[in-house]
C-alpha cells in the first residue's frame, strides 16, 4: 500500500471566484466538480482525459416542494455521491432547513432539487419539522444504499438513508462527545458541518470538529456504530520557541474519502490556515502532517495563502486523492496525491 508523504502539497488554480466546492468520481479516473459563483450560480467542471472541461453553469438552485408547491433557494454548501450506472446526485438544505436533493442530468443545462423533509418532533398532537442546523454530508454504498448526515437542532447528529430506492426515517446517533475529565465522555459543542464518506463495502465514518478545535469520529462497523472518539488536535511549533510544540486547533469543517477498506483519509484546515491531513492505514491512524497552503505570486514574490472555506476531497482511483479548497485570494485551489502531492 502507497504512503503518504509529510511535504507539503503543490497546488495549483481551479477557477476564480468559486466557493463551497465539492468533488466527486463518477469514474475511475474521471472528476465532477461543483462550486458557486459569486451569484450563486452552480458551476461544474469535469476532469477527464488528463485535462479540466470548461466551466459550465448549472444556474442557480432552486428546490420545489411537491406538497406546497412552493419554490425556495438552496443553501450554498452541497454534498454529493455517484449513483447507480455513474450518475450524480446532490444534496443540500433550503432556507427553512429541509433536506432537498437532485439528480444531476447529462444534458439538462440546469438542475431541479426537490423536497425530502426534516426531523420532525411532536409536542401536544401536533408534529412540527425540526430542522438541520448545518449542511449535510453523504455516501454511497455499493448495495446502491444511500446515507446522508447532518446536524440537528439539539446538536445531535442525524441520519437518512435511502435503501430499496425509499427513503427511511431520520434517526439520531448521538450528541458528539470527548472525554474531557474523568472517565465518562461530555457532550461538546461541535461545528455545523459534518463530513462521511464510506471505507468499503460495509463501512462508513462520519467526522465532526468540536467547538474545541478536536476532531471527532464515528465509525459503522457493519453492525453498529461506534461511541464518538476524538483524533486530537494537530501539533504547531512554538512561535517563539520554535524547538518546543504546542496543541494546535482545527479552524475548519472537515472533508474525508477513501479508495478502499485499508485506508481513510481525513483533512481540515489548520490553525493558520492550512490544510491538515491524517490518515488511517488500516491498522492505525497516523499523525497530523500539513499539507500547507497555495503559494500565491505577487509583484515577482510568492507568498502563503491562507484556505478560508470549506474544503472538499474525494479518489477516482486506487491510490490517488484530490482535494478542493478556496483560499484568500478568493480562488479555488486543487492539490492532488498520485504517489505524491503533486498539481496538474
């Protein structure tokens, strides 16, 4: 199995002006990307044959209600996953905070999400929809089995899955939790955004970062779930003692993918803005290592930029990783791992 290296990664320029990116294989070898525009139009480009397709403008999101028939935009950050026969689905969230989702079409120029509701809670007969309180997060299973997170209104995570082509009822997994004295694990605060991806045919991790800068874990084992564990903070050098490292803190939403049952790969900006990596090789999980961040060149000088938003990361084949994220300078950067972090 490859390894990762600890250098920092090379990256190169998407596009200008793109934000909340997410990348997906549909396959082998092949990338669809989406982002949005400062109008908050969807745009996608795809990496085939070696090279980036122009890109092309889906418009704005739209989601209908079959029930109501009302039409409402869709929030800006969406997740995705490959169906069956090499199709794209998304998923995102609506201004009243219901899960909507699209199937993305070859040739429309444009894309229709629809409805599927909320977490509902009932108080004194009457049942009235709870809401996500942050974007979601999904994966595929190769069964065709769907599951999508996100968080709730009581800060607890949530969970639907599609199986058999229907969609289930939204259930509960818990409130994140760390242990932070004693024995016992404590609920903690946690950030809105949730990241999943599935590590083979019957595994799935979730991934969330407490309010406290750690990273959390929840693991399906194909019969249950896991209590949360924390993956700990990344470790940053001193700045006036540069000899001596301290716990560093996770500043950023979380973004993880897999190319098979021995290996996971998560990712999350660091403290000073940079991209940080860890990785499970089957056995073990490895330290943090930074991947850095896009060195931008101005008046003849190169200097560090900063990733600001979320970041995104998925494999089109065995042993390959590519990552997304927007940076200060308000472009969005590609790092990719073929045997090394290397840029197109």
């Amino acid at each position: 199995m490859r390894t990762l290296s600890a250098s920092s990664a090379s990256w190169a320029v998407v596009g200008a002006d793109l934000f909340c990116p997410v990348a997906v294989a549909p396959a082998p070898g092949r990338l669809a990307l989406f982002a949005r525009d400062v109008a908050g139009a969807l745009v996608r480009r795809d990496w085939r044959d070696g090279r980036w397709t122009e890109p092309r403008s889906l418009g704005v999101p739209v989601a209908l209600d079959s029930i109501s028939g009302k039409r409402a935009p869709v929030d800006w950050q969406l997740a995705a996953c490959c169906g069956g026969n090499g199709g794209i689905e998304l998923f995102g969230r609506s201004p009243d905070n219901a899960l909507v989702h699209a199937v993305v079409e070859p040739s429309s120029p444009s894309l229709s999400f629809e409805y599927l509701g909320a977490p509902a809670a009932q108080r004194d007969g009457v049942v009235f929809p709870m809401g996500l309180i942050g974007p979601p997060a999904v994966c595929a299973r190769d069964s065709g089995r769907v599951e999508v997170f996100a968080l709730g209104q009581g800060g607890d995570l949530l969970r639907v899955a599609r199986v058999g082509g229907e969609w289930q009822e939204f259930e509960s997994l818990g409130v994140p939790s760390m242990h932070l004295t004693g024995t016992r694990a404590q609920p903690v605060p946690s950030t809105p955004v949730v990241a999943a991806c599935a590590c083979g045919t019957d595994r799935i991790a979730v991934f969330v970062c407490a309010a406290l800068g750690a990273l959390l874990l929840k693991w399906w084992d194909g019969r249950q779930w896991s209590e949360f564990a924390s993956l700990g903070v990344p470790e940053v050098r001193e700045a006036s003692y540069p000899a001596v490292t301290v716990a560093g803190r996770l500043t950023g939403p979380p973004a993880a993918c897999s190319w098979g049952p021995g290996r996971l790969d998560v990712f999350a900006r660091g403290p000073r803005g940079e991209l940080m990596h860890r990785a499970w090789n089957g056995r073990e999980w490895g330290g943090y290592t930074s991947l850095w961040m896009p060195m931008v060149t101005e008046g003849g000088s190169a200097r560090p930029t900063p990733l600001t938003g979320a970041v995104t990361a998925c494999t089109r084949c065995d042993g390959c990783i590519d990552v997304f994220a927007t940076a200060l300078d308000g472009r969005l950067h590609h790092a990719r791992f073929d045997g090394g972090w290397t840029h197109d």
